[in-house]
C-alpha cells in the first residue's frame, strides 16, 4: 500500500513539474519549432513523385453538403513526376497542403463541368502553387465555357496579383507566371474519347457524360505506361463511360444515396424547410447511385471502383454502411469508399492496386 501511495504521488509531482516545464517560454519555442520544420517538410512525400507509377489521391471526396472532414471534390492524379487535379472543390487546396504535395510539381488543371462545388477553388490552386515555385502558367481544361471560368477567376485575383508582386518582388513570382490559361476540349459526337493533353508518357483523354440540365459535362481518362483510371465527374449511369472504362484498371465514380437523400428532402418538409426540401427533390435526377456505380464498374470490367464525390458524405461507419447498401449483392469486391487523403497506387509492373490513406 505504502508503495503504491508512493508511486502516486511521484507520478502526481511529474505531471505538475511536466505542466510547469511547458509554460517555460525557450521550451515552447523548442516545441513549436518542432512543429513548423515538421509541417514545412516535403520530403516524405517525394516517393510519389520519384516511384513510378499510376496514382490516385483524393483531395475532396464530399458534395456541397457541408462535412468538416472533407473538401468538395477533387482528384489528383500522379503520374510521370507531376500532380494534375481533376476539379477543385472549396477547401481541396487546403487537403492537399495538409498532405504536404508540394505546389511547384502540379502539371494542370482539368474540370469536368462549372458547378460551383467544382471550381470553387481554382483560383487557390494558382495562387498557391504560383508562390509555391511553379515556373509558368498554370493550364486549365476543361469543355467549352472554362475561359469565361478561367478569366472570371483571373479578374478576381488580379488585385491580389499585383499586391503579392509588389510584396516580394517580380524576381521571386513572375507576374506572367501567376496567371492562368485556359483550353478548350473538343468533344466527339458520338460520345466516344478524344485526346486532351499528353505530357510524356502521359495520355489524358475526355469524353461527355449526362449531367442534364449541366451541359456540356466531361469526365477524363489518364493512362500511363500501361495502367490506366478513368474520372466520371457528375453523372447518372452513362454508357459513354462505361466504354470509356473499358480495360481500366481504376474506376473513380461519383456516387449518391438516394434513399438518404429522400429522406432529407422529407425531414425539411416537416420542418418546413420548403427550399431545401425542393432541392433534395431535384438532385437524384442527375446522379448515380452507389448500386448504379458498381453497375457501371462491373459492366465495363474494372477492377477496382472508387466512389467518391459522396452524397451525402457519411459521417461515421453506420452510415457508411448505409450509404453503401445493396452494393455488395452485385459487386462484392473492389469497392472502395472515399474519404479526404484516400490514396491508390497503381503499380507499372502491373501488380493489383495498392490502397492506403495519407494523414496530414
């Protein structure tokens, strides 16, 4: 007994002396020293620009419901030594400076349509990677109407522009490489690929989806030395896509429960929430359901799905479980669900896909 009131007591002195230790101003300084070479180090994230491969991160797995854990979509792809975003949702350049990519190494931008939950970051994506050291322009693509986007976001950050350059001088952010340019994509007719870009051995193609009343809606194909991922952006099942995903490796598809999303719209009702509840009556026409994705995935032949752009985004492992039901009755592997970091590696030697989530 004697020993144990002992050991209380010692462990009780180190907790005050501990505490007491930390209001120590130089200790502070120690600690938060610490914290910002930690936050400023890049160098753990460097194997995903020198390993070669196919990778998918997600930077914005939610929809415009607000979620404090996820960015609005947004996905990287990385490939050959550089990033490329697919969509910049409202607080993905936020994700991916938490995930330490460093800025200088993005090759471009590519926007599946003009939905606010889409670009709403775009004009972060210059700004930040501008002063992060990339040394030209950033490129925008996306189907007709991203100039009006690229040069309304131009207008916008002109000022700020011209603030930074006076600040830190022309030398260190060249006024020519803060801005933006914009390229319009031609689509085919017939709903088939076209090429989009290529850098390297990189290989970008688009192709139209449905998004009706939004049109024209695109999502994208990128391969690379042999493996390849395909990117639905906003869409209900389309059978372009599914020729488009045909001998794909990755499947990342946007995904909606339209049960949840009926019962919202039926809890603002009784609320008398009336807009709101118009809006959730609206939305199940122009996208996919989560049953409906691994449909598109199983009918194209892909081996692993990805289901992101989540609405609504799940919040914990039981709504997890419901937004995904019925899923597994029709594909009951290579389903995995997004969440903000979710990173899928796609190795050259033509290994399964490597699935695991970066922490900021």
């Amino acid at each position: 007994m004697q020993t144990g009131i002992k050991a209380f007591f010692a462990l009780a002195l180190l907790i005050v002396l501990s505490i007491g230790v930390l209001q120590i101003p130089p200790v502070q300084d120690v600690l938060i020293d610490k914290v910002i070479r930690s936050r400023l180090s890049t160098t753990d994230r460097q194997p995903l620009f020198a390993d070669d491969a196919l990778r998918l991160l997600v930077c914005g797995s939610s929809s415009p419901f607000p979620d404090p854990d996820r960015a609005r979509p947004c996905l990287t792809v990385i490939a050959g030594g550089k990033f490329y975003v697919v969509d910049t949702g409202p607080g993905s350049w936020n994700r991916l400076a938490l995930l330490r990519i460093p800025g200088d190494r993005i090759g471009g931008v590519f926007l599946t349509h003009f939905h606010s939950d889409h670009i709403g970051e775009l004009g972060e994506f210059n700004l930040q990677t501008w002063v992060a050291g990339r040394g030209a322009p950033l490129q925008v693509y996306g189907p007709t109407g991203v100039e009006q986007v690229v040069d309304g976001f131009q207008q916008a950050y002109a000022l700020d522009r011209g603030y930074r350059v006076a600040h830190h001088g022309a030398e260190m952010l060249s006024p020519d490489d803060g801005l933006m340019q914009a390229h319009t994509l031609s689509l085919s007719a017939d709903g088939s690929m076209t090429e989009a870009f290529v850098d390297g051995d990189l290989k970008v193609s688009v192709f139209p989806v449905t998004h009706t009343p939004i049109s024209p809606a695109v999502g994208y194909r990128f391969d690379y030395k042999g493996r390849s991922l395909v990117i639905s952006g906003d869409t209900i099942k389309d059978a372009n896509l599914i020729r488009a995903a045909k001998g794909a490796d990755l499947l990342a598809h946007e995904a909606q429960n339209q049960q949840m999303v009926g019962q919202i719209q039926a809890a603002a009702a009784d609320l008398g929430r009336t807009r709101y509840a118009k809006v959730m009556a609206d939305i199940p026409s122009y996208h996919t359901s989560p049953v409906e994705a691994a449909e598109v995935a199983n009918e194209a032949g892909v081996p692993l799905l990805l289901m992101y752009h989540l609405t609504p985004p799940p919040p914990n492992r039981i709504a997890e479980m419901a937004f995904l039901r019925g899923v597994a009755e029709i594909r009951s592997k290579g389903v995995v669900l997004a969440q903000d970091g979710t990173l899928i590696e796609l190795p050259l030697d033509g290994t399964p896909a490597q699935v695991s989530v970066l922490k900021p």
